[in-house]
C-alpha cells in the first residue's frame, strides 16, 4: 500500500481484528463487534479496510478505516485512532489512502 513518513497503511487482515477491537472499543461508547468486522471481509467488491502501523511501536496498529467504495463514492462506515495517537494526521492519512484506493 504505503509509506507516509514513518507511518505505514496496509490492507486490513482478520489477523489484525484484535487490534482494531481494542481500539474500537477504546474510541466508541457503542463499538463494533468482531463479527462486524469480520462481515466487511466477505464482501471484498465494495469493502475497502485500511490499517495505519507505526513502525516505531513494533508495527502496531494506530487507527484505521472501514469504507465502501461504490462507483464513483466512497463512503466511511467506521474510523478511529488509538487515543494516544490522535490528532496526528492519522486519520487524514488513512482517509487520503482510502481515497487513493477506491480510485485505482
């Protein structure tokens, strides 16, 4: 996918769902559940899930993005930052690579 500074976006995998629940549940009062989550991966025509790394915590996830894109659209359905990352530019970052996919 890519690299933006020191902060690297990849396609969500379902090895990444216990990561993305913590987070989840740390930023909603009304969280996803895992089989949510895990709905979105069996529908790969129209669902774009993106995970933002930060090589320098070992390659966790920081944040990430649920999106569909749907011909010309792109429509957010989830999106969220680990709280000690927030007001980063990682969810900016992660909504221009959503962008950038949906358009390839």
């Amino acid at each position: 996918m890519g690299e933006t500074g020191t902060i690297t976006i990849d396609r969500m995998t379902r090895e990444d769902i216990e990561q993305v629940l913590a987070i989840e549940q740390a930023s909603f009062t009304m969280p996803w559940s895992r089989n949510l989550f895990l709905s979105e991966f069996r529908n790969p025509t129209v669902s774009l899930m993106l995970v933002a790394r930060s090589p320098d915590s070992g390659g966790r996830i920081i944040g990430f993005i649920v999106c569909w894109a749907v011909a010309d659209e792109l429509h957010i359905l989830d999106l969220a930052t680990e709280p000690s990352w927030r007001r980063k530019g990682i969810a900016r970052m992660l909504v221009l690579a959503a962008i950038r996919e949906g358009d390839a």
